[in-house]
C-alpha cells in the first residue's frame, strides 16, 4: 500500500463514514447512534423469533440436517481443525526460518494454500447459513442499520433508486481486511496520530466525540494499534522485520502462546505435586480427561521429551501385546550410558 493509499484510508476511516456515489446520488452512511444499535439488537431479537415460529432451523440444527443428508461430515470438521493447526504449524516455521529467505517463501506459500482450502471448507458448511434463524436476523438486524443510518442531502435516504440491499453491499466492500489494518497501525500517517493522541489532545475519530458509536474499522486499528504497543513492551521484542511480516508475527504469537501455556501448566503441576519424589523424577504420567487436557499435557513436554515420547509410540505399534520398559530406544542408551560411567569409575578411564 502506497503512502497516498493509506492516508485516504486513514482520512476514510477517521472520519467514519461511507460514501456512495452511484446515479448522480451521494449517500453518507453514517456510524450508528447507541440507541440505534440498540434498536437493530431488538430488531435481531425479533427476527429470530419470528424465524423460530415459522420453522427456520437454527445454525446447530442445520448442522446436524446437512449431516444427515450427506453435505457435511464429522470428518470435515475435522479437516478444518487439521488446517488450521497446520497453518498454525506452518506459521511457527516461517517465524523460525525468518533469516532465511528462500526457505520463508516457500512456507509462505504452503500457509496460502492451507488458508485457501479452509476458506473452501469453511464455504461448504455455511452454504445454508442465510437460511437459518441467526442468518435471517443477521440480515434484518443490518439492513435496519442500513435504513436508519444512510442518509442524502441531510435527510434519510428512501431507498428508491437504489435498494438497501445494494447499499449494503457497498457497505460491505467498504470495510477493510485484517491485513489492511495490519498495516495501517503500523505505518503513516496513523502511527503518528496514535503516539500524539493524548499529548496533542485531538480526538483520534471525530465521530466518536459526539453520540455516534465506533466502527468496526476504527475498533480494528484500535486493537491492532495497542497490539503493536504490547510487541514493543514484551521482554521477547521481535526484530521489525518479524513485526512487518504478518505470517511471521503470527508465528511468534503462538510461539509465546506456547510458551505461556507450558509455564502455566508446569506452575499447576508443581502447585498440586506436594511429592517430591514425583516432582524430581525424569518422567510423570498424567492422565488427561479431555483432548484438551492432552494438548496441555502434551505442550508440557520439551523437543527431547516429545521425540522419545514419538519413537516409544512407533515401537509400541508395531509391536504386537506389551512392550518391555528396556525395549525403548532411549532406555537403551541411558544402560548404555550407565554401564559406561561404571565402567570408567571402576578402571579409572
């Protein structure tokens, strides 16, 4: 995005408007008063009910029709999971790799494929969402906003030469992608806006001064703005090209997720462990209820840790009944390794 580009989509964005010039007209949609969002919840509430009376199934309900009906399977689901755990995967790689650059162009296109085969999947389950009770009250809910807020030469629009579902539309092209705010909290003209913001005393959204509530591209450039604030306050401050790259600050994120995750599990073990036989000993089982509790076991454990957890899992299956504590591979070169030191204690080696 080119500097021009930015400043009309921070100027846009500042100024909370949308305008549309189609037929001669200029319509302003303008951000909803408090009580006008509270009016489009009500209208929400009403829809679904109304939806609820006539028969409409509700989202998890149609879930479970397009299951019977073969449209959708657990095992779909299931691939939406896998994806985005292997984009999640790829991710970390990328942020790992981040000092070599034909490595991290390569992974950067595996994380483009895998987030284009989520979206495919993601379209598959939500073709019939329209036709739900939260999807007719989606439309009823914005439509109403749309109604209430689009205005022309001061007064509100009647919708006769261009229907409120085309305005919504362009309403809709209007708001920017997680990408584009990415890059707008990072950069001018808004950067500068936000360090002054309190020093120069000047209002960040004009509309926001008065009774008019925040949009969701002025909510996303705060949120993205503070994020970048937060980066730059951690002790773990990736270098900018790390923050400049999306994929790869995604990678750290979950990295320091992890990270966070690991020391608050190892902090409850420890916490609910008064044994210190068990605390100090080179391996705990712990049973997991959920898969959930899996994971978290699971991130417990360091790089050593899981390939020995990995090679003890591939030598069980293809083992047949039980296998023998000294059978693993790592409980080999620990004798092997004892054995040595004895050895060398007894010759003096």
């Amino acid at each position: 995005m080119n500097q021009h580009e930015r400043e009309y989509f921070i100027s846009r964005i500042r100024s909370g408007n949308v305008i549309i010039r189609k037929k001669g007209l200029k319509l302003i949609i303008t951000p909803p008063t408090l009580d006008q969002a509270i009016d489009s919840c009500a209208v929400y509430d009403d829809a679904y009910r109304h939806a609820e009376v006539e028969g409409v199934m509700t989202e998890s309900e149609m879930e479970q029709w397009m299951i019977q009906k073969g449209f959708w399977s657990h095992e779909d689901e299931e691939k939406i999971e896998g994806l985005k755990k292997e984009v999640e995967r790829c991710k970390i790689e990328i942020y790992n790799a981040r000092n070599n650059e034909e490595l991290a162009a390569r992974i950067r296109l595996y994380i483009r494929a895998g987030e284009q085969q989520m979206i495919g999947q993601l379209s598959k389950k939500r073709i019939y969402s329209s036709n739900t009770c939260e999807g007719r009250a989606t439309v009823e809910k914005f439509c109403h906003l749309i109604r209430t807020c689009t205005m022309l030469d001061d007064k509100i629009y009647d919708f006769e030469e261009l229907s409120v579902e085309y305005v919504m539309s362009c309403f809709q092209d209007e708001l920017c992608s997680d990408t584009e705010l990415r890059e707008l909290a990072r950069n001018e003209p808004w950067k500068s806006l936000w360090v002054m913001r309190e020093a120069a005393n000047a209002p960040l959204f004009p509309n926001h001064v008065g009774d008019l509530e925040l949009t969701n591209n002025q909510k996303g450039l705060i949120i993205w703005s503070q994020t970048y604030d937060n980066i730059q306050e951690s002790l773990d401050c990736p270098s900018k090209d790390v923050i400049e790259d999306d994929d790869m600050l995604d990678g750290w994120f979950i990295v320091q997720g992890q990270k966070r995750d690991k020391e608050k599990s190892e902090q409850e073990f420890e916490n609910s462990t008064r044994n210190e036989k068990i605390k100090n000993s080179p391996e705990v089982f712990i049973f997991a209820n959920t898969e959930r509790d899996k994971d978290r076991i699971d991130n417990m454990n360091d790089v050593g840790g899981r390939v020995v957890k990995a090679q003890r899992e591939a030598l069980m299956k293809r083992g047949s009944g039980s296998t023998a504590q000294n059978e693993f591979q790592d409980e080999k070169i620990k004798f092997n390794q004892m054995s040595n030191q004895q050895f060398k204690g007894k010759f003096g080696g």
